[in-house]
C-alpha cells in the first residue's frame, strides 16, 4: 500500500510513523519525506508491504499526528480516468498507445471531446468516445452533459488532453486536484491563447510546456511538471509549434505517471513530488 501523509512540522514525526507502521506489522521498502520550512509544513511518502486494515491504520495516525493532518492510505490500483480532447491529437495518441500496451498506470474509461475529429482514433482502440458540443448550447448545458457522462464511470482523475474549453469554478470544485492539464507554454509566460505566436514574437530562446492541476484561476494551478527546450531565431512558427507538441507529450506523459503512482501532493498553490 502507498501511505500519504501531510501535516505540521514537529519534532519525531518520522520516528512515530515508523513505529505506527511497524506496530501494523508492516514493512517500508520506500521512504521518502520533504519539510517546506517557510511554512514548517512536512510531507512523507511511504510504500509499505503486508496486510492491514486501512481504517485501523488510518485512526492511528490520526490519533498520533499533529491536528489536522492529512492521511491518505492507497492500495495502488490502477487508476479510472476520463480523457478530454478538442481537435489536437498528439497527447491523445500518446496516452491511448500506453493504455493499449498497460504502461500508463491508468485505465481510460472513455474519451470525451467537443468535436468529433478524434471519434475514429479512439475507436480503434476500442475506447467509448462521447461527444458533447459546446456550439449552440449553454456553457451550463454544456457541462451539465458533461458531468452526465463522468457520473457513468466514476473516475479517479479527468485528463484534459489539449481539451481547449474553460471550466466554470462549479465544475471545477465538484474534482479539487482531479483534473490535469497539459498547457502548450512555459507557465506562467505566455499563457492564454497562441502562446506558440506570443514566443515566436517575443522572440524567445526556449520554449517548454507545463502540466498542472486546474483550478479557478486560467493556467494557474499546481505545477506537476515542466520541461524546456531551446530554439534560435532560424526557427519558424511551424518549427517551434512542432516541437511544442513534442514536449508536450513528453511532460504530459511524465506528469500523468508521477500522479498515477501517488508521488503528487498538493499544498496551497504548489506541489511537492516525492520520488
């Protein structure tokens, strides 16, 4: 099982997880803790070995632990998840071929977009496609079809691949920390639409891409991963737009992976990754 836990800093914390876990007849083959000490805030993840109920588990740390920390226990399943798409088809592509071959640390449950473009590939792996327009409809009935959907398959976790619609704050709250997102940029420069134009404009030296947890404010979310790589003034718009897409499938893909595997722990408006 995967233990998670966030609380206050104090003295001995480690000392007395390690004893709670032991008394549990468990056994840590992997540890890894962070203290954010501006805010003496401490993070641990642990994978532990063995056999024990996690509500016993849970109320031991509870009682052990500084007041109001947060404890998560995970029998590492494979993740549900719900994809979301527009028209771009590279980090769907992506993620479908490491669904098709058990790499992703996921199961798709079914893609949904708001244009059929994509319909055809998902068929072919033989995953449901939903379409539900945005054109000529409410943003509420928008969503309200949407949720619709989510609701058949109870999913861990929504994975907006290039899904280029905003999310109203009431959808948003009803899945905090649940929904990733891959943004084509550097966040937080050149946010917004046409980041690709933006740089190749300002002229930039590196361009990069962000993979983030949504929230209320536009691309502004939790950082899971970043990534850049160079470019020159030889470089065409085409050029910088085609190596966009590729780190972007690369930090989406390695974004989803550390989610998936429980090492993502969200504090205020940041991450902190245990590897």
């Amino acid at each position: 099982m995967i233990i998670l836990i966030q609380c206050d800093d104090k003295v001995g914390l480690v000392a007395t997880i390690s004893n709670i876990i032991a008394v549990a007849g468990l056994n840590i083959v992997f540890m890894r803790e962070h203290v954010e000490k501006a805010e003496l805030r401490f993070f641990t993840r642990i994978e532990a070995d063995g056999e024990f109920d996690a509500d016993i588990l849970h109320q031991l740390f509870q009682s052990a632990l500084p007041n109001g920390a947060d404890i998560r226990i995970n029998p590492m399943p494979d993740k549900k998840i719900i994809v979301f798409v527009t028209k771009e088809y590279h980090c769907l592509g992506d993620v479908l071929l490491r669904n098709h071959f058990k790499t992703l640390g996921a199961t798709i449950q079914c893609v949904i977009g708001n244009y059929n473009l994509l319909e055809e590939v998902c068929n072919r792996f033989d995953i449901p496609f939903h379409y539900i327009t945005h054109e000529d409809n409410t943003k509420d009935a928008f969503e309200e079809g949407i949720i619709s959907v989510v609701r058949q398959y109870a999913p861990d976790y929504l994975v907006l691949a290039k899904f280029m619609r905003i999310l109203s704050p009431d959808f948003v709250k009803h899945f905090e920390n649940r929904i990733i997102n891959i943004h084509h940029s550097f966040l937080p420069a050149f946010s917004g639409a046409s980041p690709y134009r933006q740089a190749y404009e300002r002229g930039v030296k590196l361009i990069g891409a962000t993979a983030h947890f949504v929230t209320n404010n536009l691309d502004e979310g939790p950082i899971i991963s970043q990534q850049i790589i160079p470019v020159t003034h030889a470089y065409a718009l085409t050029d910088m737009i085609r190596s966009g897409r590729e780190i972007e499938t690369a930090v989406f893909a390695r974004a989803l992976q550390l989610v998936f595997e429980d090492k993502v722990m969200v504090y205020k408006n940041k991450t902190v990754v245990l590897e």
